[in-house]
C-alpha cells in the first residue's frame, strides 16, 4: 500500500446515508402532536385547557416547541397561561389580520 494514498482510521464510525434517521422528533414531540391533534377538533371560540402538572417539560419549553410546530404546518395559534393550566386555541384568519375582512 503507497503511504501517499492510504487513508488514516476515522474518528468515528461509519453507516449508510440512507439509513440515517430523517426528520427530527424531539422531546416534546408526544404532548404536541396530541394538542395539535385536539386543535384540529377544536370549534371556534374553545380553548385547550392543558394541566401544567401532567407536563413533563416547563411551559415554556412547551410553547416554544408548539410554537415551532404550528409555523412549520402553517397555522396560528394562541397561549395563556394562569398558575395550573396552560390554554392554547386557534387565531381565525379574521382575527389574525383585521384588514382581511369585508365590510
């Protein structure tokens, strides 16, 4: 073997490109699919009224995830929080840009 052209041991070791796991599903991923799942089900003018002590993570490492799941779908939603409950529910496009609507 030329000692020009042998390649050195990696650091680390090696797998197919394609079996290297797609997409990310991060810690929050349960309890944010299941409100973004109930927001689907939701009517106008109803909030989700989430116990702050089933959460696993803060409120607000929870928000921020829901808040990265709903702009990646393209949807508004909206928080409130009191000292037990964690409220979330849908912004209507009307309510989202006042402008839009016909008088």
């Amino acid at each position: 073997m030329n000692p020009r052209t042998a390649k050195a041991p990696g650091h680390f070791k090696t797998m197919a490109q394609a079996s290297v796991p797609q997409g990310r599903k991060g810690k929050h991923q349960k309890i944010v699919s299941t409100i973004l799942s109930d927001l689907g089900k939701l009517q106008d003018g109803s909030a989700i009224k989430v116990p702050l002590a089933e959460l696993l993570e803060s409120k607000e490492k929870v928000r921020s995830a829901l808040n990265r799941a709903t702009r990646k779908a393209g949807r508004t939603v909206a928080t409130a929080s009191d000292a037990n409950f964690l409220y979330i529910w849908n912004v209507s496009a009307s309510r989202e840009n006042p402008k839009a609507q016909t008088p």
